[in-house]
C-alpha cells in the first residue's frame, strides 16, 4: 500500500497541483507585456494574443494566468523562445536581451479588451 501511494505522489495524482490557483500577484510575474505588432492586430480579431512572459514559466502556467487575470478561456497557448542577438550602432556594440513569446487562442466568442 505504502508503495502505492509512493507512486501516486510521483505521477502528480495526488498533490493537487491542476486546481493551485496562480494569483494576480503571480500573473504579474509570468506575463511581462502585451505585444502589439501589425501581425499581432490581424489576429486579435480571430482570437489570438501575444505576450510576452517570463522564460521560465510554461504553457500550463501561463493558461492559468490569463485565464485568472483576464477573465477568459484560453483554448490553446504556443510558445516560441527567442535567443539574443548581437547589436552594433556605429562604434558601440550590444546584445538584444532574450525572451519568450507565448501565442494564446481563445475559446470562440472570447475576447480581452
């Protein structure tokens, strides 16, 4: 018995962790800002938004976020991690700092205003 409990609480069965409600306070720390580009404006309409978040949060966590700080569902989350680039401006040379970008679509008839 002891055994099987061991293995539930590795599998995650037990610890409950789907219904641990993030917080504003913690949406603040995985969502960064909101991107505004011309291709992010297009898709605004047919419910997808970009963010840019924390580099360590995952899709699971920034789900929990949005739908907790705005409101919403969000149907699917898309990620893409962007790496830094070397910058040169006449003599001064620099890098880009790197960062996460995370696409969410929302459930049909959703919006974040």
């Amino acid at each position: 018995e002891q055994k099987k409990n061991r293995q539930k609480k590795a599998s995650g069965a037990e610890s409950g962790t789907s219904k641990r409600k993030i917080g504003v306070d913690n949406a603040y720390q995985v969502l960064l800002g909101f991107l505004d580009t011309e291709k992010s404006s297009r898709e605004n309409q047919i419910g997808k938004y970009y963010f840019r978040v924390s580099p360590k949060s995952g899709k699971r966590r920034i789900k929990k976020a949005i739908e907790e700080y705005y409101g919403v569902k969000v149907s699917s989350v898309n990620i893409m991690n962007y790496k830094s680039k070397k910058k040169k401006f006449r003599f001064i040379e620099g890098t880009r700092s790197a960062y996460k970008k995370a696409v969410v679509t929302l459930e049909e008839g959703e919006s974040i205003k």
